[in-house]
C-alpha cells in the first residue's frame, strides 16, 4: 500500500504564491507518475498537473499552464506544486495522486490518493 500526505495549503490573496508538497511512502515509486488534482464544493474532482516520476514528462491543466509549476525529488520521495499568481478561481482542495500506469491525467487514472489540502484564494 502507498501512503500520500499533502501539505502546504492555506488562506492568501489573489496574485500570492504557496507551494504545495506530497510525501509520498509504502513502496518503489521510480516508475510512478504522480500528480495534482483539486475540487471545489459541489463539483467535480478536476486534474491539475502530473509528473511521470523517472521520465520527467509534465502535463498540465490548461487554467494553470504558465502559473504552477510540477517537480519532484526522487531522493526525497517528495512532490511539489509551486502556484503562482493565484486566482479566486483556484480555491479547492488539492489532493495529491499516484499511478501505476503513467500517465496520470484523469481522475480515474490514480491508484492512491491523499487526505487533501485547502487552498483559499480570496479577491
């Protein structure tokens, strides 16, 4: 089993920057993609970003192309979304994912999720 553990949500203004990080423990994760998702009350889980974990390919949403930025630290088993310029709009909480069987751009695609972080992005 793969445990995920998201941090680095939070309460900013719009233009603000917070980083997102994903720990991730419980097995291998070398052949992995892993990535972001985020849902808003009342709608649906939406994709974010991805990162196949030893191939480097990123995907991203086109609302956050040019704003967030995916990484990852291998030696750290760590994730990261930087968000830039942050808007009203990306108020939701922000789940961190993983699959198998990259890549990993819909919902249904992951096969380990973690408990969420909120971000809150005010006018």
């Amino acid at each position: 089993q793969v445990q995920l553990v998201e941090s680095g949500g939070g309460l900013v203004q719009a233009g603000d920057s917070l980083r997102l990080s994903c720990v991730a423990s419980g097995r291998t994760f070398t052949s992995y993609a892993m990535g972001w998702f985020r849902q808003a009350p009342g709608t649906d889980r939406e994709f974010v970003a991805s990162i196949t974990w030893s191939d480097h390919t990123t995907y991203y949403a086109d609302s956050v192309k040019g704003r967030f930025t995916i990484s990852r630290s291998i030696a750290k088993n760590t994730m990261y979304l930087q968000m830039n310029s942050l808007k009203p709009e990306d108020t939701a909480v922000y789940y961190c994912a993983a699959d198998e069987s990259p890549p990993l751009r819909r919902e249904r695609e992951a096969d380990y999720w973690g408990q969420g972080t909120q971000v809150t992005v005010s006018s």
